[in-house]
C-alpha cells in the first residue's frame, strides 16, 4: 500500500510487505522513543486525538508518538465534551477537525464509525478503535512484540503457536491481530473462550480458509501446554447488553503463576492489550505473574509508541527525514529499558 497521505482503518488494508515496512521504520524509531535522540522533524504539525470512548493508552501512546516526532497534539476525551452531543453528524464534525489537523486519531464506540468519520475528513485518519470491530494499531503493536519476543528465541512469526483466551467475540484487538496473523504461514491457532464468547465465525472461516490450524476449546489449563504466544484478554463488559450478563463471565479464565509454571512451556511468552482487570471477581492475568520474565505486557506498550511513530512517519512522508531533524538529549535520564 502507499502509506502517504492514507487513512489506517483496517488491518485488511495490510500484506506482509506492509507490515514488513511498519516494521523496518519502527525499528528506526528506537533512539526516539527511549529519549536518547530528539527529533523535530513534525514540528508545526498537529494531532486531532479524538477518543469518543474511553482510553489511556492508546490516546496517550498516539499523543506520546506524535509528541516525540515534534508534533503538537489537541485531543477531544468524550462524547460530552463535543458537539457530537449535542447532535452534530461525523459529517460535520470531521469537516470541522480536519481543518484544525493535520492528522486525526478517532476512536468511538460504533463499529464503522472511524470509516465514516474519514470520509469526509481532510486529512488522514487513524482508527484507535471502533467498537467491537478492529483496531488495526494494536494488532500492529501486537505483532511487532511477537516478532521481537520470538527472535530472541530463534523463532518467526510462520509456524507460530498461539493460544488466544477470553473475550474473543467482542474483542477489537483479538478480531485484527488473528486477521494480520492469516498473511503469514502455518499458524495454529487455540482459541478459549466460553461458547457465548467465541470467536465469530467469520473470522475463524478466514483462518481456516487461509490453511491454517484451529482449535477451539472452553478449557484453560487443558489447551496452553504448546503455546509460543499465550494471548489473554479482559471481558469487554462495555460491549454487553446488561452489567449482569457481563458479570458472568468475569474471572471466568484466571492465569497465574502456577498455571503457568503447571501447563505452559518455560518460555511461553505472556501477552495481553491492556488494561487487565485487577478486581478480586476478575484477576485474569495476576499480579504473581509481574516478576515472570516472560510477561510482555509491558514491553507491548513500549512497542505501541514505536509503531504508532512509524505509522504518523509513513503517512505524513518523514521517514528519511527524522534523523537529518535530530539532536542528542540536552537532559540526563537513568530510564530502565
């Protein structure tokens, strides 16, 4: 795809050698992003960060990228605090930012929303999050964190082993990470999740259709003893009918360490999109866990400020011009990477 000036609405947009380019100027991004360089090669460039719905880091990672490349960054939070609320269309809305931007970052709670959104913008525009349905950065940022765990490891994303668990039917991230991961070869997939919680089956069709291997199961412990990637999630209690019908399911699938260190082979690498639900009712992934060394849970926030500098480079046609825009830190920092 040619990135310049695109919106980013769906992972379908993507082919590998796609993702490959994401990657390759990720890479790049590294001095940047850990502070040892500075860059100002966005500078006079603004952000319109408009998060309709609620959300920490994604909005603050995309202002935090933007930010790093030299741009400025003004965010709209709520529905309330737009005129959304008091009744203007996306038609309008997007007219009017997009003259105040130079990019836009949209999340919102309706699928196909940011689409719409985009249509009428004037400038590019970036999905954070539409509802149940994709999130095209995050499946990015996900990948990215298993091509970097796994090489380490002397291992690719082809032939990849990868237990997903939780909340798989209204769960954006899992929906565009499975659909990036159906570009590369031989994936097994392990899918658990309670029946009314499943995958949809639009998705599990595409995985299979692509050659690759699925199981679908309702039992923890019993389906993660081969993983390379165990892949958890919250339940999305925000997508529910009712706060009951939520609650159903809360705390439903709880890893530990001693699941862990039970079922799972040594070097399973733990992942999750964040934010994992501490409750007492919930515990998903537990806090026993935060010493294991194969927790990647903080390195994938990390990797999402990478990639979301490299997507606002690509789009706005900067890459080979960060550097020649750069300087060394004029502060001390002792940040433990």
């Amino acid at each position: 795809m040619d990135f310049v000036a695109s919106h980013i609405l769906s992972v379908t947009q993507f082919e590998r050698v796609d993702i490959d380019s994401v990657f390759s100027v990720a890479d790049r991004m590294e001095p940047y992003a850990h502070r040892r360089r500075v860059t100002r090669v966005l500078e006079g460039a603004i952000l319109g960060n408009m998060f309709f719905e609620p959300s920490t880091r994604t909005r603050v990672s995309f202002g935090c990228a933007f930010n790093l490349l030299g741009g400025e960054v003004r965010e709209t939070s709520e529905i309330k605090a737009s005129a959304i609320a008091k009744g203007e269309s996306f038609y309008d809305t997007a007219r009017v930012l997009s003259g105040y931007s130079d990019i836009i970052v949209m999340r919102h709670e309706l699928a196909g929303s940011v689409a719409e959104f985009a249509e009428a913008s004037r400038v590019p525009v970036v999905n954070g999050g539409d509802g149940a349905n994709e999130h095209p950065s995050q499946a990015l940022l996900d990948l990215y964190t298993i091509r970097k765990e796994l090489m380490g490891r002397s291992k690719g994303i082809d032939r990849l082993r990868i237990a997903l668990v939780g909340d798989l039917r209204y769960g954006r991230a899992v929906h565009s990470l499975c659909k990036l991961l159906t570009l590369y070869e031989d994936i097994h997939f392990t899918l658990i999740s309670p029946p009314e919680l499943q995958l949809p089956e639009n998705y599990v069709q595409e995985m299979q259709q692509r050659g690759h291997e699925v199981t679908i199961s309702d039992q923890l412990e019993s389906s993660i003893g081969h993983a390379d990637i165990l892949y958890l999630t919250r339940t999305q209690e925000e997508r529910f009918p009712s706060q009951e019908e939520a609650d159903r399911y809360r705390g439903l699938f709880r890893m530990n360490q001693t699941i862990y260190t039970e079922f799972c082979e040594p070097n399973t690498v733990i992942m999750h999109p964040l934010p994992r639900d501490s409750r007492g009712d919930a515990g998903e992934l537990d806090n026993d866990l935060n010493e294991n060394p194969n927790l990647a849970i903080f390195r994938q926030t990390d990797n999402g400020v990478l990639i979301r500098m490299a997507l606002f480079a690509l789009i706005l046609d900067v890459v080979d011009k960060v550097d020649s825009h750069s300087r060394e830190v004029s502060w001390n920092i002792n940040r433990r990477f």
